[in-house]
C-alpha cells in the first residue's frame, strides 16, 4: 500500500502540529524511491568521422598543412615532316594550404568530490572523461561541417569549390514532400548523373546525405504504389543504374543548410579519401593529472585541419529539396 506524505502532513497538522523546513525534507527522502540505475541524457549521434574520411598521417607538430595538385595541359596535331612550330605539352601544379589549430577542454573534480564518489560507489572520473571527450568530439563534428570564423577554417558545407544544383519542380512543387516517388527518384538520378558530368566522368557518386524529414520519406515511400521496396532500398539495390551504396541523412546540419539559411539540401558526392578527407594530426588525448589546491584537472587536447576537398568536382549540393 502506498505511503502518501500529505496524508502524514494533514495528520500531524490536525493534532497541532508544525512541520518545520528539516522534518518536511526528512519525510520526503524517507518516502521517496530512489532508482538504483543511473541514466544518462541522451545524445545524438556525431556522424563526421562516418562520412568524412579521417587521415592521421600528418605530424602533430605542424602548424599547416600543404598538399599539392598536378596538372596535365597540352595538345597535339598532324604536323609535316620538316616542321618546326610543335606544339607542347606540359604539367603545372598549384600548392594548397590549411591551418591546422588545437582543440582542447579540460575535466577535474575536487577532493571532496572524490570522498562522495568513493561513498556513493560511482565513477566520477569515466563520467568526467567522457563528457570531456564529447565536449571535444563535438567540436570536431562542428569544424568539419561549419568550419570555424574566428580561425578562417572552412568547413564542409560552406566549401565555395563545391558546385551546387537546384532541384527541379514537379507536379506538385518542388521540395520532396510535394514530389511523387517517381519526381525524387529523378532528382537523385540527376544529382549522381551531374557529379559525373562536371567530373568528366571521372568520379562516381557513391553517398547521398540527407535532411532527417527527406531521408524519411525515401525509406518510408514505397517506390510505387505495386511495390513494397522503399525508395532508399531501390536507389541503393546493388546493380541499378545509380552507383549509390550508401544513403543517409545528418539531423541537423542539412535543415536550411543552403540559400543563406532558407533551403534544405543534400550533398552527393564518392565518398573517397582523395575526394574529400579530414585532417587530425593528433587524436584526442588525455594529459596527466594536474593538482591545484584542493581540485585535481585534466587537461584534453587534439589538432585538427580541417577538411580538405581536392576535387570538389567529385561533390555536389543538391539543393531546394
């Protein structure tokens, strides 16, 4: 049966009597149940190092990092046989340059945090550490995608050499909650099909990521009203003219990513470390224990790169879906 403090209040008030601040609390906990599982808050899931391939072959030490890329010009043509003018062939190469910058965050507790941790049987210092290595992992994820202002890294999405194409209107609109299954499936033909034309046919889409509300409707859509299969289980079936093996979506980076802020978009690009990778000299490492006083800290640190693009023609935004 179930104990109610208000009924043990009303009885003792009845009787004349005066519950000050300490006996209200102590009914209260003596009352209440505490769960003896502890729960954490829920966070979503930081996909940039899923979608974005990471390199860590670069020195800690270094302040830039400078890649290079190669040409080929020239051309030729049917000469006679005592022809002097030939015409030449040649390479150029051109020298890229991004900074790379330190991430850090620190954890610590106090003694007295460590008397209550070791009374209450809880692990203190894994809980710290890892809020302290999502705290870094966090700005990881916000560097890859935004870039950082303040330090003149470009990110991602807001990369200039990246093309961009509008979708096209349907029937019903043009974002693809107005469109028809057959309209999108045309709209995702047409970004795989661009990355190949700009690219020369060079590159091959393999990876579309999407808004979660688009990505939704692809695998919850049937592809027509005479099949089971969604739109995302045709577009990605082994086999199709698509060249997609992978379809996706990001939360929250891709809601009004595009036309300053109004427009959700997609990106499609091949998902190859030489299209596109991320630069992390030094992965997130703990520093040893430093004491100050009473507290007891942590020092975190990595170094990041950013994100570098060499062929930005292997991409594309996709946007107004």
């Amino acid at each position: 049966m179930a104990i109610r403090f208000d009924a043990i209040r009303d009885f003792f008030q009845a009787i004349g009597h005066r519950f000050d601040a300490n006996e209200t609390i102590f009914f209260q906990r003596e009352l209440e149940n505490i769960e003896a599982k502890a729960y954490e808050f829920k966070e979503r899931e930081l996909k940039h190092r899923k979608f974005v391939p990471v390199s860590g072959r670069d020195n800690p030490g270094a302040e830039t990092i400078t890649y290079r890329m190669f040409g080929r010009v020239g051309m030729a043509r049917i000469v006679g046989n005592y022809a002097q003018d030939l015409p030449r062939a040649d390479v150029y190469g051109k020298e890229y340059t991004q900074a790379v910058k330190t991430v850090a965050t620190s954890c610590g507790w106090n003694t007295q945090e460590i008397r209550a941790a070791l009374m209450a049987n809880r692990p203190l210092d894994t809980m710290k550490m890892d809020a302290a290595r999502r705290a870094m992992n966090e700005e990881q994820d916000s560097i890859v995608w935004n870039g950082n202002d303040e330090y003149n890294i470009i990110g991602l999405l807001n990369n200039p050499n990246i093309p961009v194409l509008g979708c096209a209107t349907g029937i019903g609109g043009y974002t693809w909650v107005e469109k028809t299954p057959d309209e999108i499936i045309t709209d995702v033909q047409a970004m795989t099909t661009r990355v190949s034309i700009q690219s020369n046919g060079i590159h091959r889409a393999d990876t579309v990521l999407l808004p979660r509300a688009q990505y939704d409707i692809l695998s919850t859509y049937p592809r027509s009203t005479h099949s089971d299969m969604t739109i995302r289980e045709y577009l990605t079936k082994p086999g199709n003219s698509f060249g997609l093996t992978t379809i996706d979506c990001l939360e929250v980076e891709l809601d009004n990513a595009f036309t300053g802020g109004t427009e959700d978009g997609a990106i499609c690009y091949e998902r190859s470390p030489e299209v596109l990778e991320q630069r992390i000299p030094l992965e997130i490492q703990l520093l040893p224990v430093q004491a100050r006083g009473l507290e007891f800290l942590i020092p975190c640190e990595s170094r990041h790169g950013g994100v570098v693009v060499r062929y930005p023609l292997g991409m594309l935004f996709f946007t107004g879906i």
